[in-house]
C-alpha cells in the first residue's frame, strides 16, 4: 500500500509505494533515504528489542570490571560512577548521565518492544502511534552502544595502571550494546509507521508530520498529528533562534571543556589534573592508538565540527543561500546522527571512577573540564534537533 509523505529534510511531498524486500527509496529533492527495506524485519527487530531491555537489567545491576589492590577488591557499577559524581558535587551532571545510560534505554526498549509486540499480535491501539513516536525520539538519547565505548576507553585506562578484570556486567553491557545496533539495523521505521494508520484516512494537503512524515487535512499549527498524535507546525518554531543560542553556547563554553581537566586524581595527597588530551595522551602511550583515535574524534574533533556546520547551516538560511543544497542537508543528517558519540569521555569517567577510591592512596575526582563538555555536547545535540533543514530549501526558493 502506497502512503503519502513529506521529507522531513526539505518538504518535498511524494508518494511512496510498498517496497519489496531489498529496495531502497530517496527523495527526488534532496536524495535522504525515506525507506530501506533491505535486512529489515519486525520479528527481528522485536526479538532484539525484548532481548536489549532483558540485558540492561544485568548490565546496571552486576559489577561492569574490578581491580584488586594491595589486598583491596575494587567492583565498578554504573549507579556508582554516577552516586560519586552526586557526591562530588555535579548533581545535574550525574542527572544527565543517569538519563541517558540508566533511565532512558529502559523506556526506549520498553516501549520499542510493547509496539513491535502489539502490532505483530494484531493488538494496536491508539496507543502505539504515540508510543512509538517516543521510543523513536528517545533512540537518540539512548546510548548503550556509546556507553560500551567509554567502557572500553574506561578498561584501557585503568588497565594501564592496574590489574583490571571484566566482569558480569560489563559482559551485558557489551551485549546490550550490540543488540542495541543491531535494533536499529533490522527496524523497519516506514513499514512501522505504514502499519500503523491514522483513525482516517487523511486527504494529503494539509500540514505535513516531522515524527512520521504523514501530511494530513491538518492546517491550523498546533493541532495533533492523527497517526503519532505529535504537534502540527509549518516549521519548527524559532527554529534559527533556538538553534543559534545554543550553537553559541558550545562555542563559550568548548575551551573550558578542553583546556580545564576532567578529572584530577589524588595520589597520596598530591592533585594531578586529567585533561582530554592526556586521556589522549595515556591512551597512545599503552599502544592504545584505536581508542586513542575515538577520544580525539569524538571528544575533540567531533563537538567542533558539530558547531562550525550547524553555523554553517544557519548562515545559509539567512543568507537564502541556494548553493550546495543537497550537501548541506547530508551535512545536517550527519551532525544530527553523531552527536550522541561525544558522551564517550563522560561515560569513561563513569566507568573508572568507582575503580579508582582507594582511601588516602589514590582518589578520582570530577572536575569542572566534564561539567563543561556534557554542556557542550548536550547543546549542540539539542541545537541539531531545532534546527529546521526544510527552512534551508524554503529560503532559496526551490520548489517543491
């Protein structure tokens, strides 16, 4: 069965039809992919769902790693690493965190599975349109998969002090963690959204949907959306505005996050202060180059080129910049796709942190340096969702 849709990234409406296994289908505007059905499928999707949400409880609950010192066993939890940034004095960081590596993945399998579930029984709702719509919105903030890197980038580092064993939990981490890509490979998010019909079929001329991309009967902004029930607007509102505020926000507060420490170890009362670069730095040193290269890419390279393009974005639709439309709308997609990948040197310090409170010998502490770079990366992922790429093709005029 065809349905008819709007690009989310540049508004073009078109008519998709059922795709046979193994099409891919983009748009005749800006070339995004509306729909890939090669290696999709709602029974796997729905087996790994239901197995991600079964790990996560093993994998919060057993010890991630553990060290033994000087007689002393040492077991890293992540409710630990966050109670001791609590401790320390983050509290909104430890929040942040505790968000998105404890809190959310159990509401974005939870939901994702109860979805999957009731369509494949026959048991839909009015329910599911929302309920997925939200397990969507959330796979961004979701990050089992980021979190097993910062395990690995954790393990590396601790072992090149100290003895380091992986333990049950960190087994489940990984498990979870690669199920969790494996979710998002086989999820068919068109044939989702296809099975789940609107109460009425809807004339196509009306306001179009950016959470399921159905254009409705709908023309008054503000009014629900009839298959997801999301709110209605002809653009993002303040969109430029929202997104310009925080862009400057990461740009104030990036050389803090950089050039103050992220953590300072005690070692028999005397501070020394951990930067990105020396995690970049030890890393190397114990022939690490792999995770050496994720860290500069993710926590340096990454957050920067973040803010240089969502600047660039955001010029050219005041500029009503025709040029190199397609390109900035692959730009867009790709900023708003990795910017979750630069939590990896925050789940580090979450990792070890536990790891390494051996009394008066050797203590971990949060420093300021991570405070900044949690903002920063928050910022610029909360800017890439407010901005707007249909606003780019609407100030140059292009037709749809």
């Amino acid at each position: 069965m065809a349905d008819v849709i709007a690009c989310p990234d540049c508004a073009a409406v078109q008519r998709l039809p059922g795709l046979r296994r193994g099409g891919v289908v983009q748009c005749r505007r800006c070339g995004s992919t509306l729909e890939r059905s090669n290696g999709r499928s709602l029974d796997a999707a729905l087996a790994c769902a239901i197995a991600t949400f079964l790990l996560l409880f093993p994998a919060n609950l057993l010890p991630l790693m553990s060290v033994s010192l000087l007689g002393s066993d040492r077991a890293s939890r992540l409710a630990a690493g966050v109670a001791l940034m609590w401790q320390q004095g983050f509290m909104l960081m430890a929040i942040v965190v505790a968000a998105q590596a404890v809190v959310l993945p159990f509401f974005r399998f939870g939901l994702l599975a109860s979805v999957l579930a009731a369509l494949r029984l026959g048991r839909a709702g009015p329910w599911v349109g929302i309920g997925f719509r939200w397990s969507e919105r959330l796979d961004l903030w979701a990050m089992p998969d980021v979190f097993l890197i910062g395990l690995f980038v954790g393990y590396g580092r601790v072992r090149h002090s100290l003895p380091v064993q992986i333990e049950a939990g960190g087994w489940c981490v990984i498990g979870a963690a690669f199920l969790t890509m494996v979710t998002r490979a086989s999820l068919d998010r068109r044939t989702i959204w296809r099975l789940i019909e609107p109460p009425e079929m809807v004339a196509p001329s009306g306001l179009a949907c950016t959470s399921c991309d159905l254009v409705t009967d709908q023309h008054e902004p503000g009014s629900r959306c009839p298959r997801c029930r999301a709110r209605l607007w002809p653009r993002k509102p303040f969109s430029i505005m929202r997104t310009a505020a925080l862009v400057a926000t990461g740009y104030l507060l990036y050389p803090v996050a950089n050039i103050y420490p992220m953590s300072i170890a005690v070692q028999l009362g005397s501070p020394k202060p951990h930067t990105i670069f020396d995690g970049v730095q030890e890393l190397i040193g114990a022939n690490l180059w792999p995770l050496a290269a994720i860290i500069f890419m993710t926590s340096i390279g990454i957050p920067m080129l973040k803010l240089i393009g969502l600047t660039w974005l955001c010029i050219s639709v005041r500029r009503k910049s025709r040029w190199a439309l397609r390109t900035k709308t692959r730009v867009y997609r790709v900023i708003h796709e990795i910017g979750r990948w630069s939590n990896v040197d925050i789940y580090t310090i979450v990792v070890f942190l536990p790891l390494m409170q051996v009394g008066q010998l050797v203590s971990i502490h949060t420093a300021t340096g991570a405070a900044a770079f949690l903002a920063v990366v928050v910022a610029s992922m909360v800017a890439a969702r407010w901005f707007d790429p249909r606003l780019m093709w609407d100030a140059a005029g292009e037709p749809r």
